[in-house]
C-alpha cells in the first residue's frame, strides 16, 4: 500500500500576513483607479467645455465673415454710385 506524504500546511500566521498584504495592495489599487477616473471625468468635462467654446467662436467668425462680404458688396456698390457722373436731366 502506497502512502502519500502530503506536504505540510503553511505557517497560517504567513498566509494571513500575505492575505494583509494583498488586501493593502487592492485598496491602493482601487484608490489609484477612482483617482485616475476622476482625472479623466475632469478632462472629459474640460474637452466637452473647449469644443463648445470651439463652436460658438466658429459661429461667431462665420457670422463676422457674412457681414464683411455684404458690407464689401454695399461698399463696392457705393463706390459705383460716386464714380458714375450724375445724369443730367
């Protein structure tokens, strides 16, 4: 009959230091996740807050460019009227 040696068990003191130290590990882990997931919640908000800027500066120009171009026709059609002699009745 054949008998196993089974291997002794690990000191428990031993695995209930490596089970404190793991548990240490995690909760630093999950407080360096929550920090970096802040981060990026405050940079998605900060990203959102520049691209609405973005566009309202963008719609601001695009107004601006509208009137140049009809204040430059208003202006060339002034021009015309000042260069054209008046017509004598």
């Amino acid at each position: 009959m054949n008998r196993y040696r089974w291997k002794s068990r690990p000191d428990v003191a031993q695995l209930e230091q490596a089970i404190d130290q793991l548990r240490t590990v995690i909760i630093q882990l999950r407080r360096e996740l929550t920090n970096k997931e802040d981060y990026a919640a405050k940079l998605e908000l900060a990203l959102h807050e520049r691209l609405t800027r973005i566009d309202a500066l963008t719609a601001t120009v695009d107004s601006l460019r509208q009137q140049n171009r009809r204040l430059d026709k208003e202006a060339e059609r002034l021009v015309e009227m000042v260069r054209l002699p008046p017509t004598q009745l």
